[in-house]
C-alpha cells in the first residue's frame, strides 16, 4: 500500500519556522520527483515547491528565499523547511510524489500550517 505522510504542522508566530516532513512507503522513492502544495481557505491548491529525482528544485516566488526543500532518499523522507512564515503562509501543505513512465502520481493527507500571532 502507497503511503505519503506528512508531519511537522502547527501554529507559530509571524517570522517564525517549521519543518514538515514527508514519508514516504510502497514506492520505490528515489525515482519519484516530490512536491510540496498548498491550499489556503478559498483558493486553490498551489505548487509551493519541488526537489525532482535527480535533486532539481523549484520555488514558487511568494517562497522564493523564505523556503527550502530536501530529501533523503535512504529515509525515504521530503523536507520542506520554513522560514521567516507570513500570515499569508497559512494553508494546509499537501506532499505530492510523481513519476513518467508509467505516469503516476500520490498525494499525502495534508497538514495545516497557521501563522498567526
């Protein structure tokens, strides 16, 4: 059974960090390219950031400087590090694996992110 989990959500304060983390099981992991959504009350799912297979990345720019992305793909494990968090940072944060040939695609549960003060 394919599973993606995340973890590491929460509440912190406006400047503040987290670290979600993604695991990942039932996928041969290090072939997939990994990704980290969002989704904020009444807008749509949006594509934060990505680490492909080969360790490519790619932030969106409302991130871009703030946030960074890892993997250990002995942990089968996808990070996405947090940093100086916005109010508008507050969404639930969706892990995404994929791979071409065969197309494939998984998502994780979510887990919500509020930054608040």
């Amino acid at each position: 059974q394919v599973q993606l989990v995340e973890s590491g959500g929460g509440s912190v304060q406006p400047g503040g960090s987290l670290r979600l983390s993604c695991a990942g099981s039932g996928i041969i992991f290090r072939v997939y390219d990994m990704a980290w959504y969002r989704q904020a009350p009444g807008k749509e799912r949006e594509l934060v950031a990505s680490i492909s297979s080969g360790g490519s990345t790619y932030f969106a720019d409302s991130v871009k400087g703030r946030f960074t992305i890892s993997r250990d793909n002995n942990k089968k494990t996808v990070y996405l590090h947090l940093n100086s968090l916005k109010s508008e940072d507050t969404a639930v944060y969706y892990c995404n694996g994929n791979r071409r040939n065969p197309n494939i695609e998984y998502w994780g549960q979510g887990t919500q992110v509020t930054v608040s003060s």
